[in-house]
C-alpha cells in the first residue's frame, strides 16, 4: 500500500460531499408526502364528539331575528368602539346574559392598536361553571372589513342557545374589535397572563376554556363554501379533532364544501395536493396570528375559524346551523382534546400527514449542517498536508514512519501524518458566541421602529451586510491571526450550533426548520479546507472560488431574502415587518428569534470565513 497516496486521499477529503445526499433526501422525502402512500385519510380520534349526529334547529324564524341584529349592526359601523361595545352589551342583557366590556391599548412599530371588547356569558343549565367554549366574531376581519355577517349571525346565535336547555359547558360570545388585538387581549386577562397598562382584566369569567369557534361573513350576498382557517402563532395547530368535526359537519351534514389555505378548487391532484401543503407550511413557518382564533392556541385552547367565501346559495341559516352543530359537538366532550394529532400537515380536507411521517425530512435537512460540522471537527485535528520528501520509490527512514497492521496489510505512514494537531478552540468559540449575541441588535431594531421607516431600515441593513464581513474580518485580523486550523474551528463550530438549533426547532415548528435549514443551506458548502502547507497561516482561497463564494453568500443573506420574497409576492416590507414587531410584543411570536439570532449569525460567520478582509 502505498503512504503517500493513502495520505493524499485522507487530506484532500471535503465534508461537502458528505452531506449533500442528506440534504437530496430531506427535499425528496417532502416531495413525496402528498401521495397516498405517505399521508392518511382524516379520521375523529374522540368518539364523544359524534359530529354531524344530531338535529339541528336553527333556521326559519331565526332568520328574521338575524335581520333584525345586521340591522343595527349597521347602525353602529360610523361609531366609535366604546359605543359599539356599549350596545352590544346592551343587546346581550336584553338577551337574559351577564355581559361585560374590555378595554385594550397596544403599541407597535408606533401604531397604536386600541379598542374595547364586548362578551357575555351563558351559564349552563346542566353545567357546574367549570368548562366553556367560546363563540368569537371580531368587528373587523383580517382583512379589515366589517364582519356584518358574523357579527349579527354570533348575536342571533347568543339568543338562540339561551333557549335551549342542553348545555352541559358555559358558552362565552366575544365581539373583538379587531381580529388581532382583540381576541389576544381578552384571553390574556381571562388567564391573568395580560399586563394591566395594556389591557383591562375581566369582569365575567367561566370555566377552563375547551374549545373556541370564530364566525367570519364579510359577505354581502350568499355564499359558496366554508374556508377553514387553523394556523396559530408560532406555528402551533389546533387539535385535529376539531378540525375534522367541522369538516364533517360541514361537508358531510350541510353539503357545504370545505376550503383551507386560500385553495378555492381542489381537485385532489398531487401538485394541489402539495401546493396546499407548501402554503400551509409558509404559514406555519412564519408563525403569525391569521385569525381571531390564533390568540387562543397558545394556551392549549383548540380554536379554529369559519370563513365564509365565494358566490352561491348558501345562507347566513346554514352558516348557523354548522356552529350549532360544531357547539353540540364540543358540548359532548368529556375531556380536553388529546385524542388526535396536534402536530400534522394538511394538503386537502380529508388528507393529512403526521408528525411520525414529515419529521424525518426536516431532521434530514438539518444533520446535513451536523455531518459538515463533524467532517470540519475531524479534519481540524488533522496536520497540514505537506510535500513529499522521497519518492514513491524509495522507502522513508524507519525513524521517520511508522509502520501500521491492518486486514492482512502492511503500509508505512509518516509520523507527522498520524499526529493529532492541538485544537485551538478559545477563539472559535468566543467568536460564534459573539456572533450569536450580535443578532440581538437587528432583533432590538426591527421590533422598536416606526413601520414608516421599517423598509429603509431593512434597505440600509442590506447594505449593511454587504461591507460587514469584510470590516469583522479585518477587526478580528488587527488583533490576532485567523489561521486554516481556526477558521475550520470557526466554521465547525457554527453549522454545530446551526444543525442543534434546526432538529431542537423541528420538534417544535418543522416549517420554520425546515424553510431555514433550506435558505442556511449554501453555508455548508463555503469555507477553507487544511490544504495550505502551514495551519496556522492565514488561509490562501483562490480568486474565484472567493469571489464565487461571497457573491453566492450575499445573495442568499437574510435581508436580501426578505426584501425579494416581497418583491416577488407583491407585499409592502414594512406592513410586515411591523405584522412581525406586533406579533413579538403582543403575541408572543419567535419567528424573528430565529431569523436574527440562527439564521443570521451562521450567515455572518460564513460570510466573515470567504472575506476578502482575510
């Protein structure tokens, strides 16, 4: 065997070929989830729901009642919110119901969101005030039109269970001024979780809350279909119980057909199949509210909200019919939702896929960053490769090899070649911690700007990293040598810390991972590799691998992908930079968490290894 070619194959190895088949196979396995192979037909977990089972009765005279609230539910659109929380009150006393009123006031971004929540509280008669399911219907909508339909229909509604005599769970009817600040308010203060400058703490309570329906019909004409919206913040699901009994109850017992994730015709192909599965994980992945009903999730409340959209013959009545369906549901439940999933991904109505089958893709995508960072690890310990001093011909002293059995073989290796390199880890360590830390100022800014200079903030920040890496390069030059062995440390170190976040973060929101895992993905394929004859000398890149290299890094760095991904979707940078300043101090929304302190600081360091400052 000859030392000198086994020597050559060990140190020309490159770690970059080791994990680009984990990487193939992460986006592969994804692909392959829509068929029916992958993903599973729906199914209700919790027996005691028997969704769809029973007689409802709404309809007929309720029509004229419904009427009668849209009527002065538009008397009251040019008021103010105290004045609407004040008669909505006042229509839920004439009703027999113990109502009250919240006041709330947030800022963000230097937008003030204020206004004053209206709710009343039906006490079971069978009931011992312990559990209760809430009905929502915000003023405005998502969308920010006034939510006529819903408004009226959760009024008539209210009326309409205060006759029956069946409840077994206290009913709570919240009208929110808005579907963001609202809702988010009321259920802060309802588990003494808000902040008494922000919002007012409640005056009624009730019981645990079990589930939680919002009403939407911005419609001025009948409808066609239901629109399921399920995403709440951070990422977090509802129940799939839930889920499916309105789906059940909705297509199976109404004949009204079922929509999620803005896909009005499905035709249950692979491509609608998947496109409906990317947009839900888009959702996922950023992680804001996306209705009244995502300020509840976070307290392990099942919510989901009924959306009511297109043109066709369905009415107001039959839009009923599903939330008394759905509230008889919930009111057979003997305990909290557990049954079914809470972790899935739907691609159609009645097909889904669970946690057990999609997890694997987002790990795969992840370890690709940890397989780099163990290559980098082991090639750190190795010394630089080095000319030959003999021919291949001629046999090295004894004195300077050694002589290695293995399987029947015999081959002489150097001695310099079989010695462990001392690991400088002080530096590299020091410098991705610090980098890590420096995400904190783009998290601080982005989160306390005004929304009317947020998008040149995000501008001037783009440029910011352009002459970043470079400056860090130079500053960290001016005090001590970056060497291959610290840089390979350097960058070792960071795709570590970079794969551990991702897999931990799978578990928790596998869109988000795996979106960053995608985007993060060329930091594993820049950087040096211990071919310099000296380790501690500062590395020598080739002119256009490093140009190739910076050029590649600067496209893909995170402002850069924001500003495009608003580009390309048409969507004003700074509404939703200030949709996400909202969410952190409101909401409680981590998604720029990950951005500024993950994704961006691997960036830096990947960037700082490729410098020209080097």
């Amino acid at each position: 065997m000859n030392a000198q070619s086994a020597n050559d194959h060990r140190s020309s190895y490159s770690p970059s070929i080791a994990e680009r088949p984990t990487l193939a196979q992460g986006i592969v396995w994804l692909l392959l989830l829509p068929l029916n192979e992958y993903s599973r037909h729906t199914y209700i977990s919790e027996n005691a729901l028997l969704p769809g089972q029973v007689h409802t009765y709404f309809g007929g005279s309720e029509q004229n009642v419904f009427n009668a609230y849209k009527h002065e539910v538009q008397a009251l659109t040019e008021t103010e919110s105290q004045e609407i929380a004040a008669n909505l009150s006042n229509i839920f006393r004439s009703m027999g119901l113990k109502a009250a009123t919240q006041k709330y006031q947030y800022e963000a971004a230097g937008n003030l969101h204020k206004g004053e929540n209206a709710y009343a509280v039906l006490h079971a008669p069978r009931g011992d005030a312990t559990e209760a399911i809430v009905l929502v219907a915000a003023w405005r909508n998502m969308d920010g039109e006034l939510n006529l339909g819903g408004v009226a229909l959760a009024l008539t509604l209210a009326r309409y269970f205060k006759r029956w005599s069946l409840w077994s769970k206290d009913i709570i009817i919240l009208i929110s001024s808005d579907s963001k600040a609202g809702p988010q308010a009321w259920v802060d203060a309802y588990h003494n979780e808000h902040s008494p400058e922000s919002a007012d703490p409640l005056q009624l309570k009730s019981g645990a809350l079990q589930g939680v329906v919002v009403v939407d019909n911005a419609l001025d004409h009948r409808f066609e279909s239901l629109h399921i919206v399920y995403d709440g913040i951070n990422g977090q699901l509802p129940n799939l119980d839930l889920f499916n009994s309105a789906v059940a109850i909705a297509s199976g017992q109404m004949g009204i057909g079922v929509s999620l994730q803005r896909m009005w015709k499905h035709d249950d192909t692979y491509r609608e199949r998947l496109q409906t599965m990317l947009r839900g994980m888009v959702s996922q992945g950023l992680g804001h509210a996306s209705g009244p009903h995502s300020s509840f999730i976070p307290y392990h409340v099942d919510a989901i909200t009924l959306q009511a959209v297109g043109h066709g013959w369905q009415d107001e009545m039959a839009m009923g019919r599903c939330v008394e369906s759905t509230f008889r549901s919930l009111n057979n439940l003997l305990e909290h939702f557990h049954q079914s999933f809470f972790f899935y991904l739907l691609m159609q109505a009645n097909r889904f896929v669970s946690i057990g089958t999609y997890l694997p893709s987002a790990m795969l995508v992840a370890v690709n960053f940890t397989i780099m960072a163990i290559a980098l690890w082991i090639q750190s310990g190795r010394p630089p490769k080095h000319k030959a001093a003999y021919s291949t011909a001629e046999k090295p002293k004894e004195s300077e090899t050694e002589v290695i059995h293995k399987e029947g073989m015999i081959a002489f290796v150097p001695k310099a070649d079989m010695a462990i390199v001392e690991r400088q880890l002080f530096l590299p360590v020091a410098l991705v911690v610090s980098f890590h830390f420096l995400g904190a100022i783009p998290l601080y800014v982005f989160n306390n700007t005004r929304q009317d200079t947020l998008a040149q903030t995000l501008l001037f920040f783009a440029y910011a990293n352009v002459v970043l890496p470079t400056l860090l390069a130079m500053l960290i030059s001016g005090f001590t040598t970056l060497s291959s062995h610290r840089l390979i440390l350097l960058q070792c170190f960071s795709l570590l810390l970079l794969g551990m976040f991702l897999a931990t973060l799978a578990t928790l929101n596998f869109s988000l991972a795996f979106l960053i895992g995608l985007l993060a993905a060329p930091l594993s394929f820049v950087g040096v590799d211990m071919s310099s004859e000296n380790g501690d000398a500062p590395p020598k890149l080739s002119t256009p691998r490093k140009i190739v290299s910076n050029v590649a890094l600067h496209l893909l760095s995170p402002p850069v992908i924001v500003l495009a991904v608003c580009r390309i979707f048409e969507v004003d940078a700074g509404a939703m930079l200030a949709e996400a300043a909202f969410g952190w101090k409101v909401s409680g929304l981590w998604t720029q968490v990950v951005v500024c302190c993950v994704w961006w600081p691997a960036w830096l360091v990947g960037a700082v290894i490729v410098s020209p400052g080097l």
